[in-house]
C-alpha cells in the first residue's frame, strides 16, 4: 500500500485543506481531501487494465469549496431531507436550516460536506486509510447537541474501500451519515449511465410526496421501473419516471450487520461495483439535475444521467416517522454506520 499527502487549498479564511493519495497493489488509486471528508478521484482500472476516474468532481479547488452537487462528500448531520426543516425530540421542538424550498436538505446550509476535518493517516501494510474527526457544536445549522463525529476511508488490497461513521452526542439528537458518491464506471466524461446493469436487494420503496418527503407508506417494486430485484440497466426504464430516479430503497437487510445492498455493472468498460453497507436503506440518484453549467475534472460539462448514487442511509425523515428505523441518537450511545465499496472486473 502507499498513501501521501499534499497541500490541496486553502480556504477563505486562510486554513489549509490537504489531500490525500491511497493506492493498493492493483492500481487501485483513490485522492480523499479532509475538506468536506471528500473523495476528489478514484482511480480504477477495466477489463484491459486501461484506468479511468470512476466519480465526478469538479474541475477545480474553488469548485470544490463550494460543491453545490454534493459530489463524493460526507453529508450530515443527517442526509437527505426533513420535512418542513423541523422535528420533535422528547417534546422539544427543533428546527433547522431551510436550505431547499422549505426543506432541509444533507445537514444545512454549511452541512459537513464544507466542514475542514482534523486529518490523520494509518498504514497497516494490506490497508492504509485516513481518520477525519469533526466536532458538530450544539445548535449547529439547529441541531441539538454537542456532536463527536468520525470518519474513516480505508483502501486494502481486495479492491475494497471502506466508510466507517462513528458518532457521540451530549444531548438527544438524530443522526444520519452517508458518503454522497456519484459514479459512472465507465469514467467521467463517459457519456449517459443508461446501459449500467443495476440490482439492488430491495422489494419496496419509501413513498414520497411531491417534495420528496416520505409519507411513512411503503410500496412494492414489483412491475415498477423500481424493480432492480434482478440486474436491470438503468436506462431501461428511466424515461417513465420525472427526470430520472431519486428514491430510498428499503434493503431486505434490516439487522445492522452489513451486507450486500446493490451491484452495478458496466458491460462496455467491465467495470463492476457492489455495495455492502449496515444500514437500512440506500438512495438511488441519477444526477437528474445536472445541466450542463458546472464542467468536470474531464474538462466536459455535467449533464443528466451521467452519474448515479447509491447513497447507504437510515430512510429520510425517520425523525419525523416513528415507524422508520430509528435515527435519534442519546448521550451514553454511540452511532456506527460502515459501507463497503468493492470493486471488480468481468
């Protein structure tokens, strides 16, 4: 394993941002920043040992401290939405940062996506990896309690990246940490996701209104364009639905333990990519808002359906949803959350 570090920008007010290198002994290389605890590349080679950037990012330092996509960074204090920025906690009232048409959306206005993170390496010879360690303060973007979070990315030499979450709070608060990755194997630049084959170990969706907020019904995927319950490319039957897909799945695996959650296969470049995580659900996202003003690492323009997201999580809203898996994390507790990324070629 080999891993390095070097100065990556400084931000407005002066502080240095650092970037880290991991590579394993199959070419396997991913570039992490502790800003935002953000993938900036990786690295991976195809089925002829050509290597590409298999996540999108932006083109430059001052793209990426703003990262209006949220691309490949941890997102917190909790992902994805609450409905009407507000939510009880023992009969307390609490309301957050309404950053997205009345909603709150991926922790806020200055989520942890733009949070600096204290930064160290490790190397243990098979495995290399970076700890990031932030302190969320009471009342940050609303949220209550003094939040002690972690985060470490490791690369070992099974082609397989790690995400591990660990969170502390002082006061009742909800959690929910994920890493907003968003892929194409063919490699940035590659064109539309459409011939991906998708499957994900779900039966059923979380039920949305018409902003995305979960009405707390859940419906069968079965006969859906939501039935990924065998590989199925992404393209098939994207154009039935609004813009593309946006939707948590509910994973048959509800223990906690972590397991299998979804396989993506790219037949052209023989890029494959599962998913195995603890949590409960998992967002598919595919870059449906992309359009075209924002210019990648590549150097060509986002644009829709070049990317999708698996983003691993506890169903949105749960803090407003008692009959969701629960999200509210007590002092004396302590919240752990990993994902694995693996990744290989047929």
């Amino acid at each position: 394993m080999k891993i390095s570090c070097e100065h990556f920008g400084f931000l407005p007010d002066k502080r240095e941002a650092l970037l880290f290198t991991l590579e394993n002994e199959n070419g396997i290389k991913i570039d992490i920043t502790n800003y935002g605890g953000t993938i900036v590349s990786l690295s991976v080679p195809d089925k002829n040992g050509t290597q590409a950037d298999v996540v999108l990012g932006m083109s430059g330092w001052n793209g990426w401290i703003e990262n209006p996509y949220y691309f490949n960074c941890i997102v917190g204090r909790t992902c994805n939405r609450i409905g009407g920025a507000k939510f009880t906690v023992d009969g307390e009232e609490f309301k957050v940062s309404a950053n997205h048409e009345g909603i709150s959306l991926h922790g806020g206005f200055k989520g942890f996506h733009q949070k600096l993170w204290e930064a160290e390496s490790f190397n243990e010879g098979s495995k290399a990896g970076i700890t990031l360690s932030y302190l969320s303060k009471d009342g940050e973007e609303g949220f209550p309690g003094n939040l002690e979070v972690k985060a470490i990315y490791t690369l070992n030499n099974k082609n397989e990246i790690s995400v591990e979450f660990f969170a502390v709070t002082d006061k009742a608060t909800p959690v929910n940490l994920t890493n907003h990755a968003y892929f194409n194997l063919g490699g940035e630049g590659s064109g539309k996701i459409y011939a991906h084959e998708l499957m994900i170990c779900s039966d059923k969706i979380t039920v949305t209104d018409s902003n995305s907020i979960p009405t707390g019904k859940f419906s069968s995927v079965a006969g859906t364009p939501f039935d990924f319950t065998k590989p199925r490319t992404i393209g098939e039957r994207i154009e039935q639905l609004y813009k593309g897909y946006d939707d948590n799945f509910v994973l048959r695996n509800q223990t906690g333990e972590l397991a299998l959650a979804a396989s993506v296969y790219d037949p052209e470049s023989g890029r494959e990519l599962e998913v195995f995580t603890t949590e409960p659900g998992v967002q598919l996202y595919t870059s449906n808002w992309f359009d075209g003003s924002l210019n990648g690492k590549c150097g060509k323009p986002h644009t829709i359906h070049t990317a999708f997201c698996l983003e691993t999580q506890h169903y949105p809203d749960s803090m407003n949803h008692p009959e969701f898996p629960n999200i509210i994390l007590r002092p004396g507790e302590q919240f752990y959350s990993k994902t694995v990324w693996k990744f290989s070629n047929r």
